[in-house]
C-alpha cells in the first residue's frame, strides 16, 4: 500500500517527488505557488534546489509576520529573516558579520524601506561610513558583504527586482585604493624598530612575538594560534596549521575561534631561522620554570605560545597597539639622539609585507616565496616582487646615472 502511495505522488523528470504547490514546467522550469492575504503568489527556478532556497526564505518570511506585497518592510525586517536561513559560515564569521551589521547599519540605514533603497542610496551610507565615521575600506567591505546578501535575499523573496548594492563598493574602493598604498618598512626603520624591542628591557615580554612576524612571515593570527606542538626545536621546523581569531558577539562577548588557516596553502612547514629558535627556546625555558600555561581552551587545545598577562591569548589589537606604543618610543630615543625619527606607524600586516619583500629583495625564486607566505595566488606575490623590482630598478637607474655623468665628466 505504502508503495502504490509512493507512486502516485508527483515527481519531476528526474524522477524527484515534488511537494506541495511545486510544478514542473515543460520546459525543465519550476514554479512555486502560495496565498498570501488572499492573493495568489508565485515564484518560479530554473532547478529544483533554487526554488526550495527561495521557499525557505518566503516561509522565513511569512514565519517573521511580514507579507510580500508590504511596502513598508524595511532593510532591518530582511536581515533578520537573513540571521534565520543563512547557513554554511563558521561561526566566528557569521558572528563578526552580525557584530558589523547590527553596529554600523541597524541603527540608521537598516531602517530605511527597501522600496527607498536605490543605488546612489547605497552609495551614498558607504561613502558616509568612510568620511564620517572613518571606517577603512577592510571594514566597510565587511558590511557591504552582509548587506549585499540581505538584498539578495529581499530580491528572492520580490521585495525587490534587482539588487541595489551590485558593485556599489567599486568606486570607493578605487577612491581609497588610491589614497591607501601598501608599504613594507624599510631595511632602517625595521632595523631601528627590531633593535629597540631587542635592547629595551621593557619589550622583553615582545621580543619572541616580534621575532616570528618580523623573520617567518606568519599572518597575525598565525601567530597568535601558533602551539608549542606546532614548534619542532630539533629539526628548526615550525609548522603552520591554525588561524586564532578573536571577535565579538552579542551571545559571547569577546570571544577566541580557531580555524583552519586562510586558505589550504598558509598550512606549510617553514624552517625556523636561528634568531627565532633563541627567541622561542627563552620564552619556553621560562614558562616551564614558572608553569605558566594558557588560561583558556580554544577548540580543545590550550598550549599556545604567544600569552598575555592574564595567561590568554594575545590578539591582533592587543598586538597593534604594543607596535604603536613601542614605535612612538623607538622614535622619542632617535630624536633624543639627535636622529631623524624614521619608523612610520604600522600594522601587524606590514611586517608580513616586509618579510616578503626581504625575500624578494634577495631575489628567492618567486615559488619559494608564495610558499613561505603561504599565498594561494601567487599572483599576491608577483604583484609585490613587481612592486620591489620596480624600486630596485629605479635605484639602479639613478646608480647607473652617476656612472655615466662620472664617466662622461672623465673623457671631456
């Protein structure tokens, strides 16, 4: 009986059973239909899995008291709906996303009706988050990825025909792109900089996590998630594997994630120079002395290397802001010595960038170096090999100017 049931429900041609409401159209289409008020709604797919998506979000809908043909739902209305069906982040992620949208949106722009929202609308609240409230493009890209989604979603459900966001971020990109120059710090200013954290007895508690950004290249939360486990002493070898995020949400307050690394080519096994070896071998000496262990468990491992006072792990603002505080000393005593202050303020992603740029000043072969950076496209290297050459060309060619004004000046 069971079986005759089976059969007698309708399915697609691919022999899929079709639930209720769903059609098949001759022409491979299908089609969703519901009641909303009274009046017959319908929405149509080309496949079977994006009409289900698009029934979810209209059941997310209707579950949240809002009807299709409202005018007065608003971009906030959307998101929540968005928070409710949105899958397949990890949870830090999506927590971050939230963080940012419910921060710099909710409050104003997330109140306008989607009807209002047009494309200079758009425009207009992502220029405002740069001039007014200072937000660099990292962080508003941020927003605009939650912000773009939840208007997809609004156009699935018929709130909306198109997405008012699509590229809406790419003029200020390029406005700031201009403005905003990568940079890699000088042979001088890393040396001045490096040498006040090596002699100062201050930085101490710095030296070993200075010593890994300046000499292995690691992203930040690299090295914050870096384990002793992960530290081969014997064989000089460091093995990169985590990713120690550390964000804030609503549920959790601040709050440490370990993922896996950014992409599948930071995991790599780097050879640890020397500097680094003496630099870790101390900091390991002394918390076994003192049985200093991490405070805090983070995705089951506590063993990390790099610790605040308080035994947690450090984290990128943390680590900001000592590279701050440190760089207005380090140029206080050059002045004080009668030198010019030559270390500009930075980021930790700066020291990345220098690495990267030592290497390709030592003219490494261009593989060798996406693998130590852990770069997925190596054309991230290429563009900053392109960026060193062109300065050493322009070296070479005022080098080989003087030579040629010398050599002129010998023959007359």
């Amino acid at each position: 009986m069971a079986d005759k049931n089976f059969s007698n429900k309708r399915k697609d041609s691919s022999g899929r059973v079709l639930k209720e409401n769903e059609t098949q159209k001759s022409d491979g289409s299908y089609i969703y239909r519901w009641r909303e008020d009274g009046v017959r709604r319908a929405v149509g797919a080309t496949t079977l899995d994006e009409l289900r998506q698009k029934e979810k979000a209209i059941r997310a809908t209707i579950d949240k008291g809002l009807n299709v043909l409202n005018d007065n739902i608003t971009l906030n209305n959307v998101y929540e709906i968005w928070k409710d069906v949105k899958r397949g982040l990890k949870e830090n992620t999506f927590a971050n996303y939230q963080y940012m949208y419910e921060h710099f949106v909710y409050p104003i722009f997330g109140r306008k009706k989607l009807k209002d929202i047009k494309r200079t609308t758009v425009r207009a609240f992502y220029n405002s988050l740069s001039e007014n409230q200072g937000l660099g493009i990292d962080s508003i890209d941020s927003i605009h990825t939650v912000v773009h989604q939840v208007l997809d979603l609004a156009v699935l459900d018929e709130y909306l025909s198109y997405n008012p966001s699509d590229n809406a971020l790419k003029e200020l990109k390029r406005a700031i792109g201009n403005k905003k120059r990568r940079f890699a710090l000088s042979r001088e200013a890393e040396k001045a900089f490096m040498d006040y954290v090596n002699i100062n007895p201050e930085c101490e508690a710095w030296r070993p996590v200075f010593t890994v950004l300046d000499e292995q290249g690691l992203r930040i939360g690299e090295a914050c998630g870096l384990q002793w486990s992960s530290v081969d002493f014997e064989n000089r070898k460091i093995t990169i594997r985590d990713n120690l995020v550390y964000f804030k949400s609503k549920q959790k307050g601040c709050a440490y994630a370990l993922n896996t690394t950014k992409t599948e080519s930071g995991i790599r096994v780097l050879p640890m120079t020397k500097n680094t070896e003496k630099q870790l071998r101390k900091l390991k000496e002394v918390r076994d002395q003192l049985g200093i262990r991490s405070s805090l468990t983070v995705d089951g491992k506590n063993d990390f290397v790099f610790l605040n006072r308080f035994g947690r792990p450090l984290n990128q603002g943390t680590v900001n802001k000592a590279i701050r505080r440190i760089t207005k000393k380090a140029n206080m005593e050059l002045i004080d010595k009668g030198k010019k202050p030559i270390i500009p303020y930075f980021t930790t992603h700066v020291f990345r960038h220098t690495f990267v740029t030592r290497c390709c000043e030592a003219r490494m072969e261009i593989k060798v170096i996406q693998y130590l950076a852990g770069h997925k496209d190596i054309k991230t290297t290429l563009d900053i090999y392109a960026e060193v050459t062109k300065e050493g060309l322009e070296e070479g060619s005022k080098e080989f100017e003087k030579y040629m004004e010398k050599f002129a000046g010998v023959t007359t």
